[in-house]
C-alpha cells in the first residue's frame, strides 16, 4: 500500500465522522431555516414538494424577515455580543495576572497550579452554577455574611441580575482565558525583562513595552475561546441572569423548546453561525499562518 | 523576587474565587438542615437522601454509559486526527481539516445541539436510521465533540515527541501499522487516556447538546440537575456536587501522574 493510501486510511474516518456529524448538520440547520413551520414531527414543511406533478423548492423567507424586522431578535443578538464581550474582558483582568503568577513561578510548581485552574472545569458546570445560586440568593450565603457583619440592614438582590450572570460567565469561563495567556506568557525569554531592567525600565514599563505586546497572540486566543461559546450561552442567564437578559441562546431555547418553532430556531442559529464563522476563520488565518512560519 | 510575591496575591485571589463556592457546597452537603444557607449541624443524611432519589441515581449511571460509549468513540476518532495533525506534515487540505477538527472547541452549544438534532430527524425520514432519539444520538453527539478535544491533546503530545523512534522502526523493516500500533500509540498512551478522561467528563457534563438531541425516556444527569435546581436548592445536590468534586480530582491526579514528564 502506498504511504498517500495509507495516510488516507487514518483520515478517512474522522474526515467522514465530521462532515456527517458536524458539517453536514449546518447545512440542514441553513436549509431550515428557509422552511415553513408547520403542525406535526417534525414541525415544518419539507423544502422540496411536488406541486402539479413537478418537484419544487419552496423557499419561505419569512423567518430571516421576522429577525430583520423585530427589534426583539436583533437585541438579542446585540446584548449577547455585548455580555460575551465584557465577559471576555473580565476574564483576561482576574485571568492575566493568574497567568502571569503560574508562568513566573518556579517550573515545578507550574504544573500542579495549571491543574487547580482547569479541575473546577472538569466538575460539574451546572453543580457549579448551583453553588453561585446558594451563595447570591436573597437568603444566600453572601447576603446572610453581609447582614452578620452589619454592613447591610435588608438582604440585596444579588441574584437574577446582570452581575450575577457577569460573575457566573467569568467563573465558568476563566479557565478558557488562563490557559492561552499561560501558553504564551511561559514561552518568553526571561532575559528580555533582565536586559530592560538592566537599561533602567522600572517593571510597569517592560510590562507594557514588553510582556503584554508578546503576549497577543495568548490575548487574542483566550478572548475568543471565551467570546466564541459565551454569544450562544444558556445556563448562565437562565439560571442566574434576570428576566431581562434575553440572550440569544436563551431565544433560541424558548422559540424551539416552548413556541416549537423549528425554523425560526434554526434562522436564529444560522445567522448567529455565519456571525461566528467569520471571526474564527480571520483567527486561523492570521495566527495559524503566523505560527507555521 | 518581590515580582513574584507581588503576583501572588492575585493568584491566590483567583483561586479562592474559583474555590470558594465549591468549597461551600462541600461543606453544605453535610449540613443537618433542609435550608441551604445556615449550617445547624454535622449530618449525611443527604448523602442517603441521594442515594435513594431514583431519578437522579438513574441518570446518573445513563449518563456514565453514555459518556464511556461516546469518549471511547471520541477517542478513536481523536487519536486518528491528531495522529494525522503531528505526523503528515502538510498534506492538501490540511488546513480545513484542522479548523473542522478544532471548530466544535468553540462552537455554541445551542447551535451544536440544534444542528444535530436536525440531523438525526432528517436521516430518520430518509433512512429510518436512528429510529428516535434516546442515549444513542446522544452518545453519537458528544463522540464529535470529545474528539476535537482528543485529537487537540494527542496532536500536542506527539508534536513534543520527535519522530525518530518511528523513524527507526520503520528503517528496521517494520509495517507501518505496526509502527502505529507498537511505537506510536505506546509514546502517546498518556494523551490517548487524558484525552478519554477528558471526553468522558464532557459527556457527564453536558446540558444543552443533550436537550435537544435526546428522546423521552432518557435524561441524563445535567437534564435531571436542571429541572431540580428550576425548583428549587436541595442539599441532596450539594452531596452529589461533593461526590464529582471527588471523583474528578482522583481521576485528575491520575491523570496527572500519566502525564508527569519522565527522565528515560
């Protein structure tokens, strides 16, 4: 057997999983989504019908309309941006300078500490979610802490807010941010940060002159490992996040598990798809390039 | 080395916030009382009180079926891809082949769900295969996800392992299989389980893939949790909580020591 044949051999079963299982899925999801909705399972009307004995695509572009021109769709999308965007940020600021400790600390200790950032992510997500409820309710762990310490008279609303679906995204996501920035901060030559201070920069300044901007790539990599999956975010503003925080996966959950609207799901799903797609593909193409050179 | 205590303390803030409310669920989980906010008194009671709770116990081992059904496939599949990721060099189509394979890392859940539900309904009404949704589509949904996370952990491995040893026995007039099966797999066996582990506990913790991919009759453990926690903290949870928290960090040290560099 050829050495291409046989590279083909090893290929070919994750390539055929794939295409079937995750690329294939897309297309159906953006054909869908110019379906009809309908009564019955499944609950929307084939786009290929025979009409007066001729096979015809009817397209129904009503859904794509509808999240055009309800305002209520496109605050969604909107807010969702927003939230994952300050969510990211929030991360890089609690998670940098973790980052940074476990990149400067002696190597044998870099290991064990790397491992106490990602085990909360390996329990259980919706458990931990469970704790932030017991801890911000209004006879919470918190609020019985503050009223002990007389430092509130009534107990506050904590959760069910913006700043509870805030702490719970950056809880739930730090670890996505951590991972990169250490990855990247760990590969610098301390000896830059010696021959700067050597020339009199006092530490804020190599900070800034140099670890930050070789950092970047790290940034830019854990910036979107958390933006990326925290648009679509459900549990977080479900569980912790008020009646107000209408992101667009929680949208998308009431329109196909309550309204059993498959194809107006499937529309919301598209176009935020095609939202995200574009940023990914921009990151591979810039950082991947850069990196294989 | 005042810059590394000057690092420190917010290291050590970062920890306690992510240690702090896992902490409290912990010792929680022991409390006597029913109320899950003052702590009146030492007690397992709600360690029995979960044990005899049919629905989350039985979700509990559907959920571990399904999660070592689909790691083990995600594991085949990852393996592959990262082996293939390592070793081909640049090979055509090497770059969609890699951002196919990475994308599920990223890729919302909601629409990672919805997509392959729609799939399976539409190979039911073409091929009548799957016929209904339950623990197999399930499976079948967290095995693609759990292989990009596989192959990221194995193409990492054998990228730090050069190729010589392969080299080698190929020189020595060993199959290529062989050589895959004998020399490679061997070196990347730490990977190959850390990869399984962490596939495994994916699996164990997905909600919203599984709400939508799932059928009645089957819901696994997050699906239960979630409906619970809807109506309402019980301390029952907490002592499941303190259960993962404890199988996790033991199969995490295992995974660890698997893991740790070796001086040959």
């Amino acid at each position: 057997m050829s050495a291409a044949r046989r590279r083909l051999l090893v290929l070919l079963l994750p390539l055929l999983w794939m295409a079937v299982f995750f690329l294939a899925p897309f297309a159906i999801v953006l054909s869908i989504a110019f379906a009809e909705a309908a009564e019955g399972l499944p609950p929307y009307a084939p786009l290929l019908r025979w009409v007066d004995g001729a096979l015809t695509l009817q397209l129904n572009f009503q859904n794509l309309a509808l999240l055009a021109e309800d305002s209520y769709y496109l605050d969604a999308y909107l807010l969702s941006l927003r939230v994952a965007a300050i969510s990211a940020l929030l991360c890089l600021l609690v998670g940098y300078p973790m980052a940074l400790a476990i990149a400067r600390a002696p190597e044998r200790w870099r290991v064990p500490l790397l491992l106490l950032v990602i085990l909360p992510f390996w329990t259980s997500f919706l458990l931990r979610i469970t704790a932030w409820i017991g801890i911000l309710q209004d006879q919470g762990w918190l609020n019985g802490l503050l009223l002990a310490l007389g430092v509130i008279e009534a107990p506050l609303q904590l959760l069910y807010t913006e700043f509870a679906m805030y702490l719970g995204i950056t809880y739930c996501y730090l670890p996505f941010m951590v991972l990169p920035l250490y990855a990247s901060l760990v590969k610098q030559d301390p000896a830059l940060l010696d021959a700067a201070a050597d020339l009199g920069a006092p530490p804020w300044r190599s900070f800034l002159t140099i670890t930050l901007p070789l950092s970047l790539p790290g940034i830019v990599a854990g910036f979107l490992l958390v933006f990326i999956p925290a648009v679509g975010e459900f549990v977080i503003p479900e569980l912790l996040g008020g009646p107000g925080a209408q992101l667009i996966g929680r949208v998308l959950w009431t329109e196909f598990f309550q309204n059993r609207d498959w194809p107006l799901a499937s529309a919301l799903a598209s176009v935020l798809l095609l939202a995200l797609v574009l940023p990914i593909a921009l990151f591979q193409w810039r950082f991947a390039g850069e990196r294989r050179r | 080395m005042r810059r590394a205590s000057r690092l420190a303390l917010p290291l050590g803030l970062g920890f306690a916030f992510l240690y702090l409310p896992i902490l409290l669920m912990v010792l929680f989980s022991f409390n006597d009382s029913r109320m899950v906010t003052s702590f009146t008194g030492f007690s397992t009671r709600w360690y029995a009180a979960l044990w005899n709770n049919d629905a989350l116990t039985g979700a509990l081992f559907l959920s571990l079926r399904i999660a070592a059904v689909s790691a083990t496939m995600a594991t085949i599949l990852g393996v592959l891809a990262g082996f293939a990721l390592a070793r081909f060099g640049r090979f055509r189509g090497r770059p969609l082949f890699a951002a196919v394979m990475a994308a599920p890392l990223v890729m919302p859940e909601v629409i990672t769900g919805l997509s392959l539900l729609l799939l399976f309904v539409a190979m039911e009404q073409a091929f009548g295969f799957p016929a209904g949704r339950g623990a197999s589509t399930v499976a079948i949904a967290h095995a693609t996800f759990g292989a990009a996370y596989v192959a990221v952990v194995v193409q990492a491995r054998l990228s730090e392992l050069d190729a010589s040893l392969e080299d080698a026995a190929l020189d020595l007039g060993a199959r290529p299989w062989a050589v895959f099966f004998q020399v490679t797999l061997p070196l990347a066996a730490p990977a190959v389980g850390a990869g399984w582990l962490l596939a495994f506990t994916l699996s164990l913790d997905d909600l919203v893939v599984a709400s939508f991919v799932s059928g009645p009759g089957a819901s696994t453990l997050p699906m239960v949790i979630f409906s619970a926690v809807r109506l309402g903290l019980t301390p029952e949870l907490y002592a499941l909580a303190t259960l993962l928290v404890l199988a996790v960090s033991v199969a995490l040290l295992l995974a660890w020591w698997l893991l740790r560099p070796r001086r040959a």
